[in-house]
C-alpha cells in the first residue's frame, strides 16, 4: 500500500470556526476600543508622566491619522474594498517609521512621512502639557505603538477551544491514517487552537520545545527525536512563545502555565520588556525575523520538509506572504509534487493572492489550476481526510494517464 507524505500550511482563516477573531475585528479593536487599555500591561517602562488610557488615546489617534494615509495608496493601487488594509499593514508602517527614525534599516523614502507623522504628534502631546512633548521622543512613542499591537492581538488570540470542535477534522482523521508515513503540519497562525485540539484527542506531536521547571525551552533537537512522526511548526511564532532570561541566559521558552511564568514572585524568569512575545507581525517586515535564531530554524525546516513531502494541503491562507508562495511555487517546480487547496471560493482567493500565484491563476498552467478539486470547495472545517485522499488518487490517475 502506497503511504504518503503529507504537509499541511494552514493560515488564519481556518481558526474563525473556533470563534478566533479575523484581522478586521483586531484592526477594529486596535483603532477604536477605547477600554483596551485595561487588557493589556501597563505602558510605565516610557517615562511620560501620563495614564495608560491618556497613552493608548494618544496611540489610538496617532494610528488612526496615519490609516488614511495607508488607505490613500490602496486607492491608488485600486485595490478592491482596500482588503490589504489591516492591523499588519499599520504595524508594518509605523515598524518603518521606526526603524528609520532610529537607523536600524536605512530607508529614506519614508523619511517625509516620519517627519509629517512627528509634526502631526506634536500638538496631540501639548493637549495634555507643554512638557510631555520633550519627555517622550517620537522614536519611543512608536516603540509604544509597536508594543500596543502586539499586546491586543495576543489578547485577541488566547482562545480556548470550546466544546467538541471539528476544525481540525481531516489533520485528527489523518493522524491515524496508515496510508500517512508522516504529517508535518506548518502554520502561520499565533493562536493555540491546533494544539489544543490534538492534546484534547490525546494526539502526540512535536513543536520544537521540551519541558524544563517552570517553562517549556526551544529544542529543534526535538523534531529529529519525534517517534510520532506528527509535527508543527509555528512560522509566525506564537501567543505563549516569550524571550527572557533564566539563570542568567536569554532563552526562548513557551508557557504552559501562564499564570506561573509570568505573575509567580518566586519565579526566577525576568521578562524582557522590549520582547514580551515572540511573534510575528506585519508584512514584509517579517522577512527580517525569519533569518534570527527560532524563525531561521523553522523556515529552514519548512523548506527541508517541504521538499521531502508528497502532497501540501493548504487552508486558511491568504497566499499573501511573498516568502511562503515563494516556498510553495518553489515546492511546484517538481511535477511529482501536488498541492490541494480547501477553500470555499478559490476564485476569490485568487483575485486576493499575490502576483507570483495569481499570475499561475490567471494563465491556468495546470501546474497549480489542476489541484483545486470541486469536492474541495467547501470551508477545512467541512472536510474530511477520506476526501483528500481521493482527491490525491485522482490527481495520481490523471499523471498516470499523461
């Protein structure tokens, strides 16, 4: 009996049947809820002299002036309902801001907005005392601005899995099926849901961390001693992954018991304000995080693994991330390779997904067009592993047959 290699690279859009928020609901807390303040940690690293709420206003107002003028160049693009435009987008933008400000990434073509977005601030500070302007530097406030996104998003994404859930119905069918020789399982989702969802069905699985006292620590060595055969790999990090320094040296640890880890006074764990978690947002910004220490480790396993897979099953991904279609479109170059995707609108998802992919779309080179299946039409939570199976015999037949 033939056994297959099978990888799965899930995204975003497979978690909203676990009532995860989508990126439209994080922008929306992000710009306009005005009690977010009270979710997330305390602002009082910046020295300023203002509340937490007068800070995430002053964020608030900032973020939401900067967001016309990001909508103003999707106009321009012609970009349909401005879909592009969300939380990453202005994390990426104000990460630009940033990092031209203080000289990390040289880029003078956004020096003109740095220089307006700082005049714009200027009198937002003066509303709460001529001296608050000369106590926070522009270059911190956008610190700050980077620190806010990623505190509501990972509050916005610790979901807990609810009741009995089927969203990850074909991946349990498949972790028992003896036609799968391995399951290598890649996703660029923060939340947890897929691994609540395998420990609750008591599924063994390796994500490149083993258990030390009081946190789990990053081990790659891990992956080679799986006797499992089923793993994941986070690309984007997640909302319970955190550096901090432990007797002395700086580690990448995951929590498995948040309230120990991180309000326990008789913790040795001291976190590092600059980087409460270990995840990654925005967009092309995040290519300069997949070559650092974790990221690099698992985006070389995405590429190792990849190519030693039969078939990549892709769900709930957006085909926006130039260096993941880069992956895929790579993966491809091999005609004995196949990729399915689940999807309810596959003609919606090309129209959204970046050229390097559409473009295969759009000429209908049956080297992408032929995996699309009308039995997999439907939503991942919809599907069954006994329907992806069929539809790799059949796109096995049809090779056969040319």
């Amino acid at each position: 009996m033939k056994k297959y290699k099978i990888s799965f690279l899930l995204g975003s859009g497979i978690s909203i049947y676990a009532n995860a928020p989508d990126n439209s609901q994080i922008t929306t807390s992000i710009l306009k809820d005005k009690n977010i303040i009270q979710k997330i940690p305390s602002f009082s690293y910046i020295e300023h002299g203002l509340s937490d709420k007068q800070i995430a206003c002053l964020i608030q107002n900032f973020l939401n002036h900067l967001k016309f003028r990001i909508k103003e160049y999707y106009e321009w693009l012609s970009k349909e309902n401005l879909k592009n435009f969300n939380y990453e987008t202005i994390y990426y933008i104000v990460w630009q801001l940033l990092n031209c400000g203080n000289g990390n990434y040289d880029n003078a073509a956004v020096y003109n907005l740095y220089k307006e977005m700082q005049r714009y601030l200027i009198p937002e500070f003066d509303k709460f005392g001529k001296d608050i302007s000369g106590k926070i530097s522009f270059n911190n406030f956008l610190e700050a601005i980077i620190n806010y996104i990623e505190e509501i998003v990972c509050k916005k994404l610790r979901i807990k899995l609810k009741g009995k859930n089927k969203f990850l119905q074909s991946i349990l069918e498949a972790c028992d099926d003896d036609k799968v020789k391995s399951l290598e399982i890649f996703t660029i989702n923060h939340d947890t849901l897929i691994e609540q969802c395998l420990e609750r069905n008591k599924i063994q699985y390796t994500d490149g961390f083993e258990e030390c006292e009081e946190f789990k620590k990053w081990n790659p060595d891990t992956f080679k001693k799986n006797k499992s055969s089923i793993n994941l790999y986070k690309l984007h990090g997640s909302v319970d992954w955190f550096s901090s320094k432990d007797k002395g040296e700086w580690v990448v640890g995951k929590e498995f018991n948040y309230k120990k880890t991180s309000d326990s006074k008789d913790s040795e764990i001291i976190r590092d304000n600059s980087h409460r978690h270990l995840l990654l947002i925005g967009t092309f910004n995040k290519v300069f995080d997949y070559l650092l220490e974790i990221y690099l480790e698992l985006h070389y396993s995405f590429y190792k693994k990849l190519t030693d897979s039969d078939f990549l099953i892709i769900s709930g991904y957006s085909f926006n991330d130039k260096f993941i279609n880069y992956r895929i479109l790579r993966f491809l170059t091999d005609y004995s390779k196949k990729v399915i995707i689940i999807h309810p609108n596959p003609e919606e998802l090309k129209r959204n997904a970046r050229r390097a992919i559409s473009n295969i779309w759009k000429w209908e080179l049956r080297l992408l067009i032929r995996q699309i299946d009308d039995t997999l039409r439907k939503k991942f939570e919809e599907v069954n592993f006994k329907e992806i199976i069929n539809t790799i015999q059949n796109l096995k037949k049809l090779e056969r047959q040319e």
